[in-house]
C-alpha cells in the first residue's frame, strides 16, 4: 500500500493516452503552456504598475483640499 512505482505510473499513463488519445493530449499541453506564458506575462505587466504608497496618497488629498 506504499507509494507508487513507476511502472503503475506507466500503466496510467498508457491508460490515460488511449482513452483521450496523443492528439487531444497534445492540444490540451499546447493550450495549459500558453495559459502558463500568458499569466506569468500578466504578472510581469501587474508588477510594473506600482500602486501609490499611502504617503503619496494623502499628499494628493491635501493638495485636492487646498
């Protein structure tokens, strides 16, 4: 009852390609990958627009009171 072997990973993964297929795997690796490159490039644009410091911030609402 230990943990598995590689040979039971290999009967599930001959398993799993029969049942959806190499084509279908391939598409849904393609569409994980670009979903992968497409949040880590959101997370590079997000981290490029620095939210104001609360010190800037109430400067900005003392110049709006004046």
């Amino acid at each position: 009852m230990g943990s598995l072997s590689i040979w039971h990973w290999l009967i599930v993964l001959v398993i799993v390609m029969l049942v959806f297929g190499t084509k279908k795997l391939r598409n849904i690796g393609e569409d994980l990958g670009g979903a992968v490159k497409g949040f880590k490039q959101g997370m590079k644009e997000g981290g490029e627009d620095k939210p104001a410091t609360p010190a800037q911030t109430l400067e900005g609402q003392a110049r709006e009171k004046d």
